[in-house]
C-alpha cells in the first residue's frame, strides 16, 4: 500500500454554504496537504454521485473521506 504525502493530489468535492467541507479542507491543510476543491453542483455528473455525500476527498487517487474528516485516520494514511 502507498502511503500518501503531503505532495499527493487531494481532491475536495464540495459544494457552496457546506460547514463539513469547510471543516474537511481546514483538517486536510492543517496536515499539510495542498487540496484542489471542486464544487459539485457545476457538474450535473458530479451533483448526482455526490449529492448527500460531501464532502467527499481523494487523497492519491483514491476516495477516502465521505461525510467529514477523521483526523486520526487521516494521520494514519499519512503516516504509513
């Protein structure tokens, strides 16, 4: 398994007015990732697989956050 870096794509989908997806960026940055948001209701594709989800983070090509963050989780797949 490849462990993810700071230098890894991170994709934030997202949407206007979302608390959690503030949240969600706030934690990604304060780990020291750099994240490409994308908001989801600019995409009728996106909005219909997204929609309740978000927000939503791939972190090296794989989803791995729906919902919120978990910090410690997220310092796990840092970490290894």
């Amino acid at each position: 398994m490849m462990a993810a870096t700071p230098d890894m794509e991170t994709i934030l989908y997202t949407r206007q007015g979302c608390c959690l997806c503030d949240e969600a960026r706030a934690t990604l940055e304060q780990h020291g990732l750099t994240v490409q948001t994308i908001d989801i209701d600019r995409d009728p594709a996106l909005r219909d697989k997204y929609d309740l989800l978000v927000p939503v983070v791939w972190i090296g090509g794989k989803e791995r956050f729906r919902g919120q963050v978990n910090p410690i989780l997220l310092r796990r797949l840092l970490e290894n």
